[in-house]
C-alpha cells in the first residue's frame, strides 16, 4: 500500500530560457532573444550530444482542425494518439494541424544551437528513438494516408545525398493486421527493438536491427488493451522487455528461450507515463498511474509512491523521478498552438527524490512537448516553441538548502574523506590547457567531471598559448618538434604553476620527459575522421566529388591514405584551429572539403557540419585520436590518484597499444603512421599500417592479444609502472603489458617487412620539402 507523505519542498534546479546563440562578436541583441523551435514538433528525443524533433509541418500553409475528443499527451499524433484515447476513455480538447505539402522532417539540435533537418518522410513522424552509445536514430511515420506507419533506421554518421544513411526500412505491422504504432524502444546493443501497437501487440526484432538479413521479426505479445510503454532492461547477462498497457503490466525474459512472460501487475498507465530507473533504483521500471506511482523489478511488483493528478510525462534523470502533470488549479480548456497564455494548459513538473523523500524542484509550465536530459541539464520544451534549461545546482548549494548543519558536515566528511587522506583538502587544484576554444571545452569537460567526485574541492583554470599554436603558417610536419603542442605546459607543470593539464592525447609524444605520467586517459569519442564539405557541395562524397578537387588537411597520415584511396582528388595544407579552418574552407573557394577530426567537431557542437565519416577501410585515424589525456607529475601522488578516476579501462588498453606500436616504429606527426583498434570479448585487436607520402607504398597488418582482467583493483609493489607514459593503477598490470606487447609485436612484423625504409624516405622527402 503507497503511504501518502507530505515530502517537503526544495528548489535543487535553477531556471533558465535558453537563449539564441550570440553573434559573431559575442554578444549583441542576437544573444538576448528566446531560441524558437521549429513549427509543429510532434515527437522529440535526445541523445549523442543532440535534442531530436520530429515534426509534421511543411513549409507551405497550415490550418487547424477540431479533432474531437482526443487526450492531451503534448503531442499531435493525429490517428495515434484518437485510437490510444478511444481506448483510454480520457477526453480533452486539441487541435491537430493538417500540412497543405507533403513534407516531413527530423530536426537536429546540438549544443551549438545550429538547427540541422532532414526529410524522413511525406507525412508526418510519429515516434523517434535516438541510441544514446551509438549515431542510430529509428523512427516511425508515415509517407501516405492510409498506409502502413514505416519503420527506418539511420546512421547518422553515415550519408546518402546528404541526408543520414537510411539502413532499412519496414512495414510496422503485427502480423496481417493493420494498426497504430504507440511507441518503440531499441536497446543499446542494437540486438533489439520493440514496436509496441494500439491493438495490444509488441513486435520484437532480434538480431542486428540496423539490417534486413540479420534480424528477425516476430509478435512476442498480443492483448487486447493498447501497449504504452516498452522498456529494455540488462542485468548482466540477462535481458528483460518491460511491457505496460493501459490495463496491466509484464515482463519476458529474452534471454531464454521461449521467451518466459510474467504478469506484474493489472493495472497500467497512459502513453509517456512509463520510464527505467538508472542503477541507483536498481533499474526498475517505472509506471506512474493517476493515483499512485509504482516501482518494479522484472520478477516482483516494488515499491510505490501515492503521487496524485493525470500524468502526461515521466522521465528517470539521474537519480530523480521526472513527472509532468496536469495543474488542477488550472483551466480544463486546452489549445494546441494558441499564442494567448490565457488559452494554453498549466502543468506542473515536479523533480522526486524517491530515495531520501523530497521534491527537489517544482515549477508551473504552459503546454509541455516533452522533456529530455542531454548535456548535463534538464530541457522543458512548450507548446509556444521556447526551450527552458534546468541546470542542477551545486551539491553544497544544494545541502545548504536543507538546513542541516550535522548533515552537511557529515556528507562533506564521507566525499572528502579520499582527499583529507592525501592532504587536497583546501587545496585549489589549477588545470592548464590552451587557449583555444576546443582546448577550453574539452578542459571543462574533464573538470566537471572531477568537479562531480571531488565536490569539496576548487578548480582553476589556467590557459595559455603552446607554439603549435603560434605557429599558422608551416604545416606542423615540416617543424618537426614533438612537443609543439605540450612543452609550455608541461613547463607550467614543471614550475608548480599547474597541478594537471589536459590534452588531446594524439597531442602527447609516446615517450614523456621525465617527472611526467598521464594520470588519466578518460571515455574516448569517435575516433575516426571526418569530411567537411564547401556549402556548394552539401550532400557529396569524396567519390562523387568532381575530379581534380582541392582537400584541405594538415595531416600527412591523412594525405597519404586519401591519395591512395582517392586519386583523382588534390590535397593541401591548411593550419589553424577549427574555427580558423572551417572559416577558410567557407569563405573562400580554395578548397571543396576539409579533413577534420569527429570528435573535435562533436564536441564544439558541429556534429551537423560532417558530411562524411571515414571508415577505417578509407582511412586509418592516429595513434590516440579522440581520447582526452590528463599529464600530471609522476610524484605529486595525491594528484594523480585524483585524477585515475578518470580512466576508462577500454580506451587504456587500446591507447596503449596504438602508443607503443608508435614507439616502437619510431613514428610522429612528420611521417604517415596510422591505426585502428577494438576491444571485443576480452580480445584487443590492433590494425596498424605506414604510408609513404603519397601513398603510392604501404604496409598495413592486424594482430590481436586476450586481456581478459578482472574488474576490481589489483595491488601490487609495481603498480605505479608507466606503460608508454600511461599510469594507470586500476587497470592491472598484465592487462597493460598485453595491450603495450601488442603493439611492440605488430611494429616489429612491419618492421620486418621494410616499414623501416617507408619511413625513412618519408621522413627525408618531408624534410626536403
């Protein structure tokens, strides 16, 4: 039985309405004005450093139709949501817009604010599903009336005309039953997805379900009460599908054969008024009733919560129980896009502590579309097209609030007792970086994440210039310093004006001066690179490009595979930071593409200006390219146990493998040295290859070696042993000699085979120059 508390009240989110971007001076009117969405968003999702929309607008006229009795989820799925709603026996006024052309589109927004769409189909979408550990996006609408929704799936790294590369596309229907879709999911795998429908059945897809020939389809459930709401659950090995109608709930285990159902319980909830808790609920699945919210696990109803009102929205943010419901303090009347505030629908969104019983934000919004997490805040997005920004506040601030002195004193004592230990308690830990905005945003980045496991102590940022920066008129090849982007701060390191630095790791030499260890190599990005293309050749590929096509890079590893890979096209040097690049590539016909790093453009919010991501097959990225490294002093202990936090396991092995194969061959920026690595069932797989300058001559090899570990730390006398400058305490020492062998192994087979003598010559026509 749900006990009924009156939990008390804090205001743990600050507020914002997000803003259109400044102009190109930085400030101005342009930065002052509420950011629009566009028009008529239906169906919204969030994920891989983007917000997701999907609309069934065109740019042609609108008008708006009475709808009849229809519910008021804050979306317009015309047919979808009149069926689910029949069904539901929940009558509200809406409108629904009727499009005068016949096209649809999926939105793209990143954190740069840069709107970037695509036309997905004719006539509307109704749902979309955004993987949040791989660029998928699958979605389902429609291209004609009365014709079966479709089912795609795009690689959003990938194009085809421009657009992301579609990767299939199906009929969502259960069995020979025409029907409504009432919502998806896709586990992160991408060994799974479930259509849920109106008329109670859930369509399951096993296999790779970015591919025809490798999955297959079937009806893993049918009922006779509408499905609104999927979720996958993983423990371990075993695979869980949550499903909730509006009537009950259950749950088959898919790990089994067979698939075993068992029923949880005989009442369910509305669409959008499920979601799966993260691990510190134990990931139960959440559905949130008029009267009560209810907890389960896949075997056993758990826990429940007497929260009142009509949900129309639940979401789990990171520890917190999201809801969106309606005021009851505010008119029934409800208008879809009426601009008069009088005539929108009052909700409420409430943020619940469920573990120490609290409402740790609450706030009065007029017409929610939806809400989605993504770049470390909360976003509101309304009816009237503004987006409202709730960033959590400080864990001081936030104990604070509470007014509990003990508790206070008592929280800082358990999350400082690691650093009072190593004397950091009232230390500020300085953290220099360049000055470049890339610099800047990957060093803000590493600090909030020390930031969220060091809550008592401060940081300061110390920027400054390094020669590779000063330097934009000679390509970095032909200067030959190891160093050009690291020696300034590895002085400040030396002198104790920084405490740590952060760097690109493909940045770093192999081999460190002494007195330095990379104390942290943190979650990689795409490594690959990627293709950024000349406004007049949107949609185009490196292959389709007219032949004799200028590419700019200042990389002669790429240089070398692209000449060899595409013939007909003319590279050339360009210098500057990424800005400075993409301006030149822009604003001059110089060049009809530039070569650029992906996880660069990501991570200042460009994802939308890649054209082209290059595979392995076209070109092999460098040695550390896309992992974020943090060089501190060898002996300051405290800090480099500070920072090991930090390290993901996965990208160690495989950078210290791609180091030492670089090592080994003596390599740097001024010869073409190139790798590609995966860590799969506990194998490490190294590809690493040597280029001439053109291209013309190469030697390229794959080996692979087991390092299969244990997840818990393993102490021993020579833990704090470098490999390839890596120290990396948690990750056990056979593991990293495995992967530091791997790469040795591989150098030596080319080694063997004349790597040598490409290299030398390389060098010498680089010098020559």
């Amino acid at each position: 039985m749900a006990a009924y508390l009156q939990w008390r009240r804090f205001v743990f989110f600050d507020r914002e309405t997000v803003k259109e971007p400044a102009g190109p001076d930085g400030g101005g009117a342009g930065g002052a004005k509420p950011f629009a969405l566009p028009p008529g968003i239906t169906v919204c999702d969030s994920g891989r450093g983007s917000l997701v929309f999907g609309d069934i607008l065109a740019r042609g006229s609108l008008r708006r139709t009475p709808s009849g009795d229809l519910p008021h989820l804050g979306v317009a799925l015309g047919s979808v949501v009149y069926f689910l709603c029949c069904m539901m026996h929940v009558k509200t006024l809406v409108n629904v817009f009727c499009v005068a052309e016949n096209h649809c589109w999926i939105w793209f927004l990143p954190r740069s604010l840069q709107l970037s769409s695509f036309q997905a189909y004719k006539l509307r979408v109704t749902h979309l599903y955004q993987l949040k550990q791989h660029s998928i996006l699958a979605s389902v609408g429609e291209d004609e009336e009365g014709i079966n929704p479709l089912v795609k799936v795009w690689n959003l790294e990938k194009r085809d005309g421009g657009n992301p590369l579609c990767t299939r596309i199906f009929p969502a229907i259960p069995g020979n039953k025409p029907t409504v879709v009432s919502c998806i999911t896709v586990h992160e795998t991408l060994n799974f997805m479930a259509i849920g429908f109106a008329d109670g059945s859930v369509v399951l897809t096993k296999g790779d379900i970015t591919r025809d020939r490798h999955s297959k389809t079937q009806i893993l459930h049918e009922g006779n009460y509408p499905v609104t709401g999927l979720a996958f659950r993983q423990s371990g090995k075993i695979t869980h599908l949550f499903v909730v109608t509006t009537e009950n709930i259950q749950t088959y285990m898919l790990s089994v054969k067979d698939y075993p159902r068992l029923e949880l319980d005989t009442h369910g909830c509305g669409l959008r008024c499920s979601t799966l808790s993260d691990p510190s609920q134990d990931l139960q699945f959440i559905v949130a009733g008029n009267e009560c919210v209810y907890l389960y696990q896949p075997d056993e109803r758990g826990p429940c919560f007497a929260f009142e009102g009509q949900k129309l929205i639940v979401h789990w943010y990171r520890g917190y129980l999201v809801i969106v419901s309606k005021d009851r303090k505010s008119s029934p009347k409800s208008e879809f896009a009426g601009s008069d505030p009088q005539n929108s629908d009052k909700q409420i969104l409430n943020v619940y502590d469920l573990c120490n019983k609290f409402i740790a934000y609450s706030s009065v919004f007029d017409d929610v579309v939806d809400v989605l997490a993504e770049w470390g805040s909360l976003y509101v997005l309304t009816r009237d097209g503004k987006i409202h920004a709730l960033q959590e506040r400080d864990t001081q601030t936030k104990l604070e609030a509470l007014g509990l002195e003990k508790s206070i004193a008592m929280e800082n004592k358990t999350l400082r007792s690691t650093q009072d230990e190593n004397g950091l308690k009232n230390r500020v830990i300085r953290v220099g970086t360049r000055k470049s905005q890339l610099a800047r945003i990957q060093t803000d980045s590493v600090v909030e994440m020390l930031r969220k496991r060091y809550l008592s102590l401060h940081f300061e940022i110390v920027a400054m210039s390094t020669t590779g920066d000063k330097i934009l008129d000679t390509a970095l090849s032909k200067i030959g310093e190891k160093s050009l982007f690291t020696k300034e701060l590895e002085n400040a390191l030396e002198r104790n004006e920084v405490d740590l630095v952060v760097h690109s790791l493909k940045d770093l030499p192999t081999s460190l001066p002494p007195g330095f260890t990379i104390g942290a190599i943190c979650k990689r990005e795409n490594p690959h690179d990627a293709v950024v293309f000349h406004p007049k050749n949107y949609g185009k590929t490196l292959n389709s490009l007219p032949e004799k096509s200028v590419i700019g890079t200042s990389s002669l590893r790429r240089a070398a595979q692209l000449k060899r890979r595409f013939p007909q096209l003319e590279f050339r040097d360009i210098r500057g930071n990424l800005n400075t690049r993409l301006k030149k590539l822009d604003e001059k016909d110089n060049f009809s593409a530039i070569i650029l790093a992906a996880a660069g453009l990501r991570r200042m919010g460009w994802e939308n200006r890649i054209g082209q991501i290059l595979n392995p097959e076209d070109c092999l990225y460098a040695v550390g390219q896309g992992a974020l490294a943090v060089e501190v002093r060898a002996r300051d202990e405290e800090i480099l146990d500070m920072v090991s936090a930090l390290h993901d396991a996965e990208t160690v092995l495989c950078c210290i493998a791609e180091r030492a194969f670089m090592r080994h061959l003596e390599g740097g920026c001024s010869v073409p040295v190139a790798v590609s690595t995966m860590l799969k069932d506990s194998q490490l797989y190294l590809t690493g290859a040597v280029y001439s300058l053109d291209g013309s001559d190469s030697l390229k090899d794959t080996m692979q070696t087991g390092v299969n570990y244990p997840q818990q730390n393993q102490e021993g006398p020579n833990d704090d042993t470098q490999y390839v400058g890596i120290t990396a305490k948690k990750i056990p020492r056979h593991a990293q000699e495995a992967a530091e062998n791997l790469g040795v192994e591989l150098a030596s087979l080319l080694l063997s085979k004349g790597a040598k003598h490409i290299l030398s010559v390389a060098r010498q026509l680089n010098d020559a120059r």
